[in-house]
DNA sequence: CTCCAAGGTAACAGATTTGTAACAGGGGTC
DNA sequence: GACCCCTGTTACAAATCTGTTACCTTGGAG
C-alpha cells in the first residue's frame, strides 16, 4: 500500500485520454493503474489499494459516481480520496459530484497543470502513513489508524518494518507471500535490498509477538516464503 | 472565533453581489461579516478570526490574491481555508490562485448551490471538533472557545502553534498524524516549512504539557509521525 | 543416516530518525 | 527605540532501526 510513489488509479474509457494522463502522472512521479470501465475499477480499488483515484464521470458500465459511492461507503476504501473528471459543467453534476463524496471535480478541458496542483494537494491532505481499520488475527489486533499493535490485550512494540510487515500479513492472513512479494510490498518497489533480509525481520517480527508467551502465528512455508496463521 | 455558526468573512466590492451572497449565506447557518476592499478585509481577518473567508479575485486596492498571500503567510491566520471568486476562467489563474494558497476556486457566474457544497467542503475540512466544546484527553482539557488549556487543573500556557497542534491531535487522540498532515493543518497548507519544524514544536507542546510533572502525553511513531495517546 | 540447501538468528557497523538547545528574525507593545 | 514573545532553522547528540554477514539448526531427499 504505497511505499515511496503514490499509487494513482486511472479509471477512463477514452484510450486517447487515458495514455496522456498516464504519461504525465509517470512523469510527476507516480505509478499508474488504469482502469477502462467500472467493474475492472472496483476490483483494482481493492486489489492495488491506490492512494488516489482519477475518476471519469461518463464510464461504460457503472459510472463513475456509482463507483464513486461504493469507494465512499466501504470502510476500507473511504478514506482514498477521489477526483472526479467530467465533461459536463453542469452545475447541479458538479454539486451531486462533491455531496458524493468526491473530494475534488474537474471539468474537462481542464489543463494537467491544474490537475497535477489537485492531485498534490489531495495527496498531500489524506495521505496517513497506513491507512486502514484496525485489522485482526487470533488474539493479535493491529491498528492503521493508532499504529497500535496488542496481543491478548498487551501491546506489542513493532519497528517500522516489522509494523509493516504484520500489516501485510494480517490483511490476508493464511496467504503465502514469497520474499520478492514482500520486498515489494513492505520495503517499497524497486528497492535493493537482499532477500535473506526479509528472513531476519521476521525472526524480528516473531520474537517481538512471543515475547510474552504465546504460539509463533508465523508460518514458514519452506522454498516459498511466510504466512501469517 | 466562532461559537457555534460559523462566520464567514466576505470581501467583495460588488453591493449587489454582495448583497446576494451574504443573505445566502446567512439562510445557511453562516454568521457572516463583509468586507468591500482589501484593506477592511485584512484588519476584519486579524479582529474577527473568520472560519472561512470569501475572496474576490478583483478588488480596488490591495488585490484579491494578495490579501490571500498575506493571511496564508502569517500564522496566526493560515488555517483559514480561502475560496477564491474570480471572473478570469484564465486556467493559469486558476493554478495561480491555487498555488498562492486558496484552498479553493470559482470562477463566475457560480452557483449559490455550487458556493455553498464548496463552502461545506472546506469547513468539514479545517474545522476541529473544537469549537463550542472543550475537548478532553486524560487530564488534559482544552476549551476552543476560550483558547485555554489546563492539565489536572492547572492551567497551561501555549503558543498559537502549540495550541492548534494541540487541539488537532485531541480531535482524534490515538490517531497519527504524519508531520505533512500536522503542517496542512496546524500551519496551513502551501506553506513552506520544514518538516522538522514539527518535530521542535511537538517538543515545545511536550515541555508545556509536562511542565508540572505528568507522564507525557504524546507518542512519537517512529518513520510516521506523531499522535496523542 | 548423511548431506545439503533452506531457514533462524546473534552480532555488528552503519544509517536514519528524533530530541533539543541555541540562534536569528519578525511583529507587536510600550 | 528597547523589549518581549513566538517562529523556523540549524546543528549536534542520542536513540533506534537496518541490512549484512557468519554461523547454527532444521528438514527431507536419497
């Protein structure tokens, strides 16, 4: 969920559109999923977790206010905020954009200046360091908001890596990740660091969850990786 | 500095437009108190601490844009979230006015009902839980209304700076706030600060909350920020 | 059982991040 | 003007975290 370069979702139809776009968000410095309809849009908001989400008004399928809504009122999701881009200047489609939860509306043609300045700011504001309900596994509760972690009631003392590494784990616990996966997702993308460094966070992660007693809810999966449960 | 309706402060030279948006504005809940030209609009900021202040782009004498400059320079006034009124639907004005500062822009002819969205954006936005009620964490008790502050009993003397530092992490105590979002919203936004300069008054409040004994308060959360609790 | 690759982990040498005192400048007040 | 309070920046020390290495243990194929 976002290391270093802000993750932007691109949902737009128009081919044309979407490759100027994602070419100047590349350039800014963001990375860049697209989308070109409603349904890949959802599932990708779930799947990538982007940090921010470019959203055309006019989509094939469920439109952008639909998906708009449903980014809103999903816990997960909510707090990723949401620029709406429309050709209509319409007024009451601007206010309806906004009251729906959109934390930003452009009217096309607006310029890429003007967008990129609404991207930053955007960024800027709602970006917490990890983002997230407090997420539970066993007796283990993690909290994104509070950057809290406890175990059976007794808080836990994580290092940053390990506080993300947990957070990987516990949002999908039992799935296996290999340590090119978790390099990827903890340490950041394109980031040289030796996998056999990820064994020595874990044995970190380990020993700060046991220290008070307590099974390891870490799970070596032999020629593969770790798994939480 | 608003009790309970929020005040906003309007700086138009126009009487009829004047006119339509103050009776708008009080229809909507606002208190709101007018400015016709720069140099009012400036001493009415500093007197009555407006919530939200309304800004012309064209005025006679001190211009629109540099009123905006002046109130996101100076501390004391630079959380006041600023919505531009322009009629130049120029797009280089519009980044221009954003990047001075304005959190917002519109440009005429608007519509009341677009103003009034945006208004309730902005005000969701800066406005902390402060105002009318005293927040309280542990023995700490801050009153918005009267800017005091008094840890078990005892009163506690803060700077500006302390004191929205302050009343932002009692919002939400627990949460963490990354020393970006402290500078958004405890100095304002588009203000160049260093990151570090969080770090000294975060100290600052510490030392003053401490000052009479007392277990501090605040966490630090190592590579993400800080937070109450 | 033997052997080897895979995984566990202590230790260490940096590298980062944070706490804080000191300082200089801006504004306001008298 | 002299004074005072508040700010933002800086520099340095202290605290903490990191990645790597080296050396062990483990698992399982044969």
């Amino acid at each position: 969920m976002s290391a270093e370069r802000p993750l932007v979702l691109l949902v737009e139809d128009e081919p044309a559109q979407r490759e100027i776009l994602r070419y100047n968000l590349r350039s800014e410095g963001y990375d860049v999923s697209m989308a070109e309809n409603g349904d890949d849009a959802i599932v990708l908001v779930d799947e990538m977790g982007p940090d921010l989400i470019l959203l055309d008004w006019m989509l094939p399928g469920v439109s952008g206010i639909e998906i708009c809504r449903r980014v809103k009122s999903k816990r997960a999701t909510a707090h990723i905020p949401v620029i709406m881009l429309s050709a209509r200047s319409d007024e009451m489609d601007r206010v309806r954009g906004l009251e729906t939860g959109a934390d930003d509306y452009l009217t096309k043609p607006f310029s890429v200046q003007e967008l990129m300045a609404r991207i930053r700011t955007q960024l800027r504001r709602t970006r917490p360091a990890t983002v997230g309900q407090a997420l539970e596994f066993d007796d283990i509760v993690l909290d994104g908001e509070t950057h809290r972690v406890s175990r059976g009631g007794a808080p836990i003392k994580l290092g940053p890596t390990e506080f993300r590494l947990l957070s990987t784990f516990m949002e999908k616990p039992g799935r296996v990740w290999s340590r090119e996966q978790l390099l990827d997702r903890v340490w950041g993308r394109d980031v040289y660091v030796d996998t056999r460094t990820v064994d020595v966070h874990v044995g970190r992660l380990r020993k700060a969850l046991c220290q008070h007693g307590g099974a390891d809810p870490v799970r070596t999966v032999r020629g593969t990786g770790y798994a939480l449960g």
